[in-house]
C-alpha cells in the first residue's frame, strides 16, 4: 500500500456517536473528506439533519439515525439499519458524552447514573451490535474517545463520575482489543484534551479557566479544530493494521506531566 493511500477511507463506512454537534461534527468531517460513507448518530433530529446537509455539500455521503446510545433495543434496532443501508460496517467512533460538574459529597446518584450511561453503557452498547457485525466482515476499526481526565485528575471542576467513566472507556478498550483481535478488529481511544465543544463551551474563554490552562498544559493552550484529525486517521485506517488497545492522549502534553 502506497504512503498516499495508507490513511484513504474509500468505501469504508464509518458510524459517528454524538454526531450532531461539537466534536462529533468534526470527527465525521474528517472521515467524510477521506472517503467514508457516514452514519451519523445523536438524539436531536433536527441537528443531524443539519450535519449531513453540511457534509452533502462537501460531497460526503451520509446518513442520520436518531438514537438514544443507553437504549439498548435502539441501538440494535439502528446497527440493522445501518448494515441495510451501507451493506456493512468498517468503522466504529464511540464519541457521544455526557459530564455534570458536583463536588463527590454532593453528586446525585441520578446525574452519576446518567453519566455512566451515556459515557459507559454507550460505548458497549454500540461496541457489542456493531462488533457482531465486524466478527463476520472479519474486520473493523473500532475508535473509543475517552478523555485526558481517565488518566488524571482535576483541581479545577468537580466532575468525579466524569473521571470514573473515562477511566471505565480505557479499561474497556484494552478489554475489548483484547478479546477481539483474532478478529482482525482494533480497539483503540483517544484521550483529548480541552477542545471546543458543548460541554466545554461556557467556561472554555473564562479567563480563570484559560490561566488554569496555560499553568497546567505544557503547551499551555487548549486544542484547536483539525487536531483530532491524525489520531482519527491513524485509528480509522490500514494505517493502525497492528495496533490496537492503545489510548492516545492528544493533549499538548497534559498527562505528561
């Protein structure tokens, strides 16, 4: 395979979990702009619809599934329709989120509930249908993103079950790269650090939060758009053939440290 095409996703179909805004926007960009047919999945109708007409106009072929990632017979229920529609299934990004910020003496077991649900429960969920696909194709790249803080922990927000449920994603990827590799499936996860989206979007131009930054990050910034861009290529592609449990921290140096 030439250097030219090694990263190339022509005719691999990809699913995008928390597809509908933030980074799950920009990780199906970039599949889309190397060649892979797109799923893209959230629960807000509206904002998917908007996504693949964004990316239609890119040339990109896409399609939306409205689905709940903690609801186990929809998850099923949109693997089917996504194999009927794409014939199969190559790629796997697990990105849907969830974070609520309580001091541990103060979290309610309801928020901590939802955040494992989402951030945990999700993650296997479409893992499991999606991976009986990838059992019979005898291929597939499965991509976690997990998070810098499943590594280490934080003085600035309170966000235990945040913590705890990034730390669970990185265990299960090893798991799961583990048990699936005779399988010719690659589990992997990429722990960014802070970037641009909804859950970060109220405190990410706080003047407090960015000295914060610049006093922890070695590169002292957050990330910018377009820099997930290569950990998903190399995880996306042939280019990963013999990689897999890894967790790739793309975080100008924070876990570093």
């Amino acid at each position: 395979m030439s250097k030219e095409s090694i990263f190339n996703l022509d005719n691999k179909t990809a699913i995008v979990t928390g597809a509908s805004s933030g980074l799950g926007v920009q990780l199906a960009t970039t599949l889309v702009e190397a060649g892979a047919r797109v799923a893209l999945v959230a629960r807000r109708e509206e904002k998917l619809k908007q996504v693949k007409d964004m990316l239609a106009q890119k040339g990109g072929q896409c399609e939306y599934y409205p689905v709940d990632v903690t609801n186990p017979e929809q998850v099923e229920t949109c693997i089917n329709a996504i194999r009927n529609d794409f014939s199969r299934i190559d790629i796997l990004v697990n990105n849907a989120g969830y974070a609520t910020i309580e001091p541990i003496e103060e979290h309610t077991l309801d928020n901590w509930h939802k955040v494992m649900a989402t951030n945990v429960t999700g993650v296997f969920l479409f893992t499991k249908y999606a991976g009986q696909v990838m059992i019979e194709q005898h291929y597939g790249k499965i991509i976690n993103i997990s998070s810098m803080y499943g590594a280490v922990g934080n003085v600035f927000m309170t966000s235990s079950s945040y913590h705890a449920s990034k730390g669970a994603v990185n265990t299960f990827t090893l798991a799961s790269a583990a048990e699936w590799a005779g399988h010719n499936i690659t589990v992997n996860a990429i722990g960014p650090g802070f970037f641009r989206s909804e859950m970060t979007e109220n405190i990410i131009e706080d003047h407090e939060f960015m000295d914060f930054v610049k006093n922890k990050c070695p590169m002292q910034r957050t990330g910018k758009e377009g820099e997930l861009e290569g950990a998903l290529l190399l995880f996306a592609s042939d280019a990963s053939s013999y990689i897999t449990g890894q967790i790739l921290y793309v975080d100008g140096g924070w876990t570093s440290v």
